[in-house]
C-alpha cells in the first residue's frame, strides 16, 4: 500500500455510493474534571465542564464514511421520542434524507452517555431498546431495501443487537446484494453468526470472534480455528479479524491468511473504531482495492481512530500522512495522473511555471542528471513523465528496463530536481501531457521542435518546447555495452 495508491482512491472516493443500515443511538459525551472523592460514597465526583452529543451505532459508520468522502444513505428504525427526534435532526443538519429512517412509536431511541474526566470514561450510561423490530416496521425495512438496495456500491451493516438487523433484514440485503454483485460488509454481534450468511465479509474483533467460535484466541493456530469455525458456520469467503495491538488477520478460502501488523502508537480510546474499520473497509472495496489492501486500508484508519478520545472519525489526510510515514521522502513525489493532474492545476492557478519532460531513465546516470537539472532551472517545479515497463518493452525490446517501473521511479524522485514523478504506459506522452498542460517541454536536443510529442498541446495553452543538449558519451546503450565487454 503506497501513497500514491491512497491519494488516487480518495481522488475519487466521491463517486461511491454506501448505504449504511443498522442500530442507530445518540452518543452523549460529558467531559469534566474529577478531583475529589465524594461524601456519600467512595465514587469520584465529576465537574462537568462541556457536553457533546453525536451519532453513535450505525451513525458513527455514516460520519466516518463521510469524513472519507463518500456519499452515504442511512437505512434504520428509531422511536418517535426526543432522542429519536435529535438523531433526525442531526442528519437533517448534515443534508442527509431521512426517508429511509423509520419511526416506531413502540420503540426507545438508544442513548449512551459517557462521563469522561482526566482523558478517561469514568462511567458510562445506556438508555435503550432490544427488541426485534414489529412485523409492520420489519416490512417498510424489507420493502425499500429490495426497491432501492441495487442502486449502491457497497451495503454496510451495522449491528449493535438493538434489534433493526433481523434475520428478515439481513436476508432482504442479501437479496438485493447478490444479483447485483455489491459487496456487504458486517460488523457483526452476539454468538451466533448464522444469521449473516450470505454477506462478503465480517469484521468481529478478537473477543466477539471468540464468542462466536467458542476458541480462546491465544495465537496463530487457535485465530485460524476460529476463523475457520466462524466462516464455516455462517457460510462465508472472506473474514477480518482486529486483533487490538497485534494487528487484523484477514481469513479467505481461495487464500492464505493475511496478517497485517499494528503501527505503534498511543490508545486513548478503542469505542468508535470497528466503526472505522468498517468505512474504511467498505470504501477500499468499492473503490476497487484488492481486499487484502483494502484490509490494509483499514487497519491504517482504525489505528488512527484509537488514538483519539471519543468515537471519532478519520480523514483522508489522516490516512495518508500515516501511509507516507512508513516511507521514504521520496515516496511523496511519485503520483498517479488523475491525483498530479489536480496538484498541477492548482500550482498553475497559483502562478507556477510547470515543466514536463520523459522518458526510460533506465540505469540513471550522470547525463540523465544534468539534463533533469536544467530543465528543473526553466520553470519553478519539474514533472517527470515515466515509461512504464510495458511501454519500455515496446520502445526498446524484450531485454529492457533493466530497471523496474517503481525502482526507477523512486531513484528519479529522490532527485531533489524533481518535485513529481509519474508513470504511464502508452507508448508516447501525449495523453500524460493533455491532462497536465504543462507550460514548458522539455525533450533532448536530438529532436527538433516539431518533432516533440505535445508540442501542440503545450503550445495551445501559451507554453513552448525548450531543448536541452545531452551530455556526450553517456548513455544507458553504452552502459550496458561495457558491462557485456568487460564480464561477459
């Protein structure tokens, strides 16, 4: 999992579509000092000193997948009370239609309260309902997830067992889910994971999983017994795992297990982070990641969402300056096109001088430099356009790159001439050129100006060609002549 990788989802994270149905419940925060015992009992006494009130359950699902960029409908049930009239007007305020959510005048709108003091929940208080759903609001759930389910990317349930996620509901989603082959992802509960047959992945942590296989998880070997157990019950390809600081195991039948390790840092808070798990997941697999990497997508967001007090959400930025901290500076220069071609525009907007040159730059060498210096002194940043293997193959043979794609693209990005690097893989620049509009060419001085693939381009929006003249007797051919001469 790569930076330029994540840029380039969240680049386009707009585009996805989530429905989001389960247990929705008013999280109330009261934060307050707490520095003296009190007289009626040895409990601590807490000085109130701010109040917070959030969506909790499914609507802590719906604020991460938010946070992340995507577009999100809610399906739930709550009750016709003052909390249930809050949770409306909180979606309200944040522009979500609310035709979906369901009142039920049977039913209490849950609400947690926490009482936070010294960066720690001192108690916490639930007001609740867990009964299933009545027959009649059960249907109005099954109706319109079967009239308006196809119509999403990916279907996140939520389930905290306070009773919208029926065994109806569940095989409703299913319904709608599968002949339109959108992935339904699962945050599951309780001991008996039947009930979720059908769906693509669930993502109990290690103590549900226990519940639900009945193996105490003390390793490798008792995690792959429960897993096997979980998926072999409920009928399932894929499974995920938490693990808390050891990471998430990511469990598939066509697949060995998948084992992601941890990233080290401080917890102040898990609630709220299987919720993250679960967005982040979800929006990894609409967006098209491998679901290993989507895993690893989300084990990045829920790292960050422990670190924080509260249930909290992740943004993108979050997950990519986490991504570019387990790499190296020059990890940050190399972009995919549809993520440059927006750094550029906004560098141009600002007054920037862009200058766009390509090529192999298989086995850098001393001309390569000097020419890439020069041309990063005609304008004020350089975009280095870069053959991909395939293209290379095209140019060149069979034999060449010597170099990989992605090793001479972090060799060129160390270069501190150039401040982007981006690969493409047809065999001119021209598409690569028309997305970025750079105002200055730059190619060798054996070709003439109009023979500079983009000239037109560059020449439309007012830029020009500059030619730089080669350093004599270096070339990667010559190179690769004397290394045959001399060990062959």
């Amino acid at each position: 999992m790569d930076r330029k990788t994540i840029e380039s989802l969240f680049n386009r994270v707009g585009e996805i579509r989530c429905l989001v149905i389960g247990d929705l419940m008013l999280d109330e925060y009261l934060w307050g000092r707490a520095e003296r015992i009190s007289p009626e009992a040895p409990v601590q006494v807490v000085d109130i000193l701010r109040e917070e009130l959030r969506l909790g359950g499914a609507g802590n699902v719906v604020n991460n997948l938010v946070c992340l960029g995507a577009g999100v409908t809610v399906c739930s049930v709550v009750g016709e009370d003052d909390n249930g009239g809050a949770l409306l007007e909180a979606f309200t305020r944040q522009g979500f239609a609310t035709g979906a959510i369901f009142r039920d005048p049977a039913r209490r709108t849950s609400r947690k309260t926490r009482v936070v003091a010294a960066h720690q929940q001192i108690v916490r208080i639930d007001r609740e309902s867990r009964e299933p759903l009545s027959c009649a609001i059960e249907r109005q759930v099954c109706d319109w997830i079967a009239a308006n389910a196809g119509g999403f990317g990916v279907i996140l349930l939520s389930d905290y067992l306070k009773g919208v996620l029926t065994p109806q509901v569940i095989e409703a989603v299913v319904a709608a889910a599968r002949p339109a082959g959108i992935p339904v992802l699962v945050d599951p509960k309780g001991n008996d994971y039947r009930r979720y047959c059908g769906v693509t992945i669930l993502t109990p942590n290690r103590k549900e999983a226990e519940t639900a296989s009945g193996v105490a998880i003390n390793d490798l070997d008792s995690l792959a017994r429960a897993a096997d157990t979980i998926m072999t019950n409920a009928g399932l390809e894929h499974l995920l795992i938490t693990r808390s600081e050891e990471g998430m195991s990511l469990f598939s039948r066509t697949a060995d297990p998948v084992h992601i390790p941890t990233v080290a840092r401080e917890v102040f808070d898990v609630s709220g982070a299987g919720d993250t798990v679960l967005a982040s997941l979800a929006i990894g697999m609409a967006a098209g990641l491998q679901l290993s990497e989507a895993a690893v997508l989300a084990n990045i967001a829920g790292g960050i969402a422990v670190g924080k007090l509260g249930t909290s959400t992740v943004t993108p930025a979050e997950i990519i300056n986490a991504v570019a901290l387990t790499h190296s500076d020059s990890d940050s220069k190399i972009k995919n096109r549809d993520v440059l071609a927006a750094l550029i525009a906004a560098e141009r907007a600002r007054g920037k001088k862009v200058v766009f040159t390509n090529g192999c730059f298989d086995l850098l060498h001393a001309g390569h430099v000097k020419y890439l210096q020069k041309a990063r002194s005609l304008g004020d940043l350089l975009v280095l356009g870069l053959n991909s293997d395939a293209s290379v193959r095209r140019l060149k043979g069979e034999k060449r790159p010597l170099i990989g794609e992605e090793e001479r693209a972090h060799i060129l990005a160390a270069l501190d001439c150039i401040d982007y690097v981006v690969l493409f893989d047809e065999d001119t620049p021209l598409e690569l050129i028309t997305a970025l509009q750079p105002q200055i060419l730059v190619k060798g001085g054996d070709y003439t100006p109009e023979g500079v693939v983009g000239r037109e381009v560059v020449e439309a929006c007012g830029g020009h060609v500059e030619l730089v003249t080669f350093v004599d007797g270096k070339s990667t051919t010559g190179i690769i002549e004397r290394i045959l001469e001399r060990y062959a």
